[in-house]
C-alpha cells in the first residue's frame, strides 16, 4: 500500500495518523545533497528551521516542520552493497519498502525491520524503529555510517570508528540531514511463523522465557480478550505456504479488513463501547490467520499498513518487563478502556546508541517495549494517561516517534549521555536550524 504523501491539497503537513498538523513556510524538494546544503545554508542565514519529514508516518511531533519542510524523495542514489562487509549503503530517503524489495532482488534482507515499511530510512532510524528480537536489535543498531548534512551546512562523513556513530545512529532529527546510510545486511531466508494462545494471566510471569524462545517472538493482546497471542519466527529452509496467496491476503488485508470491516467494527465500538471486550475476544481467536506458515522473511516481519489510529510505547528493562506488564493489565476493568486495536509487547536488544531507548548504558541489558495502540475512540486519551502513570514509576523511556509529552527533565536521569548529545549537536548545529517546539522540550534548548 502506497503511504500517502504528508503534504496536503492546501500545502500544509499532515501525518499519517492526521494528529499532527502545520502549516510550513516552505516546502523544500532537493534531488542533490549540494541542494540539501543550499536549503540549510539559506535556512540558516533567515534564522529560520528545516525539519526533514520523511514518510511523516510519527505520531509524535519529531518530524512536524514549523519553517521549511524537506522531503528527500526526489533524491535518488546508488543502492550499493558490499559484500565483503555485507553492508548496503543507500539514500536517506529511500523507503524501507524498496531497500527491502531491492537488497531481495540480491538475495539479501535487513536482519531486522519494524512492522510497517512505509518509513525512509533515515527517518525509521532516527527514532529507534525497532522489530522484536533479542538477536538482532533495532533497525539503527544496523548502522555502520552516515553521511550528514549539518547546520553549518558542511557535508560531515561518520563511519565505523568514529564515536558520532552512537549519536547519529539515533539522531531525532536533530543533528543535520542524513543523506546516506550504511547498514548491515545478511542472506536472505525464510522465517517459520507459529502462533500460541496463552491465558492473559500467564503473560506477565512468563515473558523471560517467552523473549528467549525464539530468533523473533512478539506478544498481541486485544484488550479484554481471555488470550493473548504469542507469534514466534524461526528460520527455516522449508519451502514457502504463504506464495502466491501472500500478496492477494495483504491486499484483503488492507484494502478490505483495515478499510471497511474494520472500520465499521470500530464506528460500532465507539458507538456502544460496552461491545468493545466482546468484539475483542472473537477477533482474538481468529484474526491472526493460521497459526503456522512459512514465508520469505522480510514479508513475515511487517505487517499490513493498517486503519488509522494513535500510538503511545514504553521501553523497560527485561527485568522490569514482567511488573510492567502487569500494571498495564491491571488498568483493563469492566470492559473500559474500550481499546480496538492491541498491546503489541516486542523484544529489543540492547546497544549503544545514546539516544536509543533500548541503549544500554546504566540500565542493565536488553529491553521490553510495551505498545500501547488505540483508534481515536472516547477512551483513547485516558487509556494512554493511564498508562503513563503506571510507566513513569518504573523509569519507562517513551519511544521518540510516538505519543509522548515527556520533557528534558525527566528524560535526562534515563538517558546518561543525553548531555554528550546536546555537546554534539552544538557542533553540528549551533544556530538550530533542526530544532523546534519538540526539540526545545524533550532537549531542553
């Protein structure tokens, strides 16, 4: 499914979710990197920002432009692999859809994607985009360089061996333009997906084992549904059962599920949210399909661009996962919130990103990812209040593409280089020009 663009009929920028609004000075389409630096440079000497929009598929206000909005599409480049290094280096812009669709057509596939791949690369790695595995990390946790246009408007290369890396690896759009990024690659293969039903009351306890138990492993629950599901992947050298009927269930899936049943389902949901638990509980026992297929591995890891609605998630340590899942659950009573669409729980490993919300750093190791997701119904924005309440005790770092209204204050005791990025971000860009509304407040300036 092709992600409509976030520049509207009347010029302004609309997100994905159609939360998220403003109405850009000027909409700026480079198709070189000397036209990037153009853009900063006159940017710069207006006093005025620039603020890369990517595919504006964030809920957050990370990529919502107050001055010049910057669309990389119009920027084509070499896709080029290495495969002594068994790294692809490809244009910031690109989406996630077509370097996957490309590095297949080499035998090759990301070790890691999010559920949706509508996202350009340099936006899905500026916030932490994230699978679920313990083996593999985040999507930035693949980066072996970028290429950077600053605030100065100097074209800035930072490999491998150079500590930057860990800042622009999750760079929230702070740090200049990524035109270019390096990722790891490896061998294309085929991924075995089983599904579990387990009683909702056994998840909690049970998340240790159930993090561990596969390559990648992901937990969904529908909000008063007896069972949550545990989808399991492992690799196999099994012959596919999801080809040629892949492509003829995702288009059901999005263009008749997300865009009418769906729809209609929820239209009745927030009607009548006394219905919600009982909806919830049918769809549980049989949306998720069979319960075992097999197919190439990039298709089984992302999902059908799905109907509209909010997203809020919370990142603790693998320690703290079992408490916090609890507390979650225990804020589901009596059939309210009235919540139509999953608590997605993902595994991340953890690394060395400054600003990941799966760094290490003084945490421990790897981490759980709760996801908190709603459409925009009468108990949306209580149930994510709700949430936060019970999250924020427990140290929970809020994923920077998200919902979240979190400030530097409370932010810097989770992140222990939160400081060595703002240092770095002086160097690249003292006059601000990528900074705003939500920068000021989740940076402090």
């Amino acid at each position: 499914m092709k992600l409509a663009s976030p520049r509207d009929r009347a010029g302004r920028f609309v997100n994905w979710a159609r939360t998220e609004t403003s109405t850009p000075s000027e909409w700026s389409r480079p198709t070189t990197e000397g036209e990037v630096a153009h853009a900063v440079d006159r940017a710069r000497a207006a006093g005025t920002s620039v603020r890369v929009i990517g595919a504006g598929h964030s809920w957050s206000r990370i990529a919502v432009p107050e001055a010049v909005a910057m669309s990389l599409d119009a920027m084509a480049g070499d896709v080029r692999v290495d495969d002594a290094r068994q790294t692809v280096t490809v244009p910031g812009g690109m989406r996630l859809r077509d370097l996957s669709a490309h590095l297949l057509r080499s035998g090759l596939s990301l070790p890691i994607v999010g559920s949706i791949q509508a996202q350009t690369v340099a936006g899905a790695i500026a916030t932490g985009t994230h699978g679920s595995s313990l083996t593999h990390g985040n999507l930035s946790s693949l980066v072996t360089a970028v290429r950077v246009v600053a605030g100065t408007g100097e074209v800035v290369d930072i490999g491998r061996d150079d500590e930057r890396l860990n800042a622009l690896r999750v760079h929230l759009g702070a740090l200049g333009v990524v035109t270019r990024v390096t990722l790891r690659v490896r061998a294309a293969g085929r991924l075995h997906q089983l599904i579990e039903h387990l009683p909702v009351e056994a998840v909690p306890d049970a998340l240790p084992e159930i993090a561990a138990s596969a390559e990648y492993v992901k937990v969904w629950w529908l909000a008063h549904a007896s069972s949550a599901q545990v989808i399991r992947y492992t690799r196999t050298d099994d012959p596919v059962t999801r080809r040629p009927a892949a492509a003829t269930s995702r288009w059901i899936d999005e263009r008749v599920m997300h865009r009418s049943v769906f729809p209609a389902l929820v239209r009745l949901q927030h009607r009548r949210p006394a219905v919600t638990a009982g909806i919830n509980e049918r769809l549980s026992r049989m949306y998720l399909g069979a319960a075992s297929q097999i197919g190439q591995d990039a298709l089984m890891l992302n999902t059908p661009m799905p109907m509209r609605h909010r997203e809020t998630e919370a990142a603790v340590p693998m320690g703290t996962a079992p408490e916090a899942v609890r507390r979650v659950l225990d804020l589901f009573q009596g059939g309210r919130p009235a919540v139509s669409f999953p608590l997605e729980i993902r595994f991340v490993r953890g690394d060395d990103a400054w600003m990941s919300p799966a760094s290490v750093q003084d945490r421990g190791a790897d981490t759980c990812q709760i996801g908190a997701y709603s459409t925009d119904g009468p108990d949306c924005t209580s149930y994510f209040d709700a949430f936060w309440r019970v999250m924020r005790p427990l140290g929970a770092r809020p994923h920077w593409g998200k919902e979240l209204d979190h400030t530097a204050d409370e932010l810097r005791p989770l992140y222990c280089h939160m400081d060595r990025f703002t240092a770095l971000r002086d160097q690249l860009d003292p006059q601000r020009v990528f900074g705003g509304e939500f920068h000021s407040r989740v940076l402090g300036r």
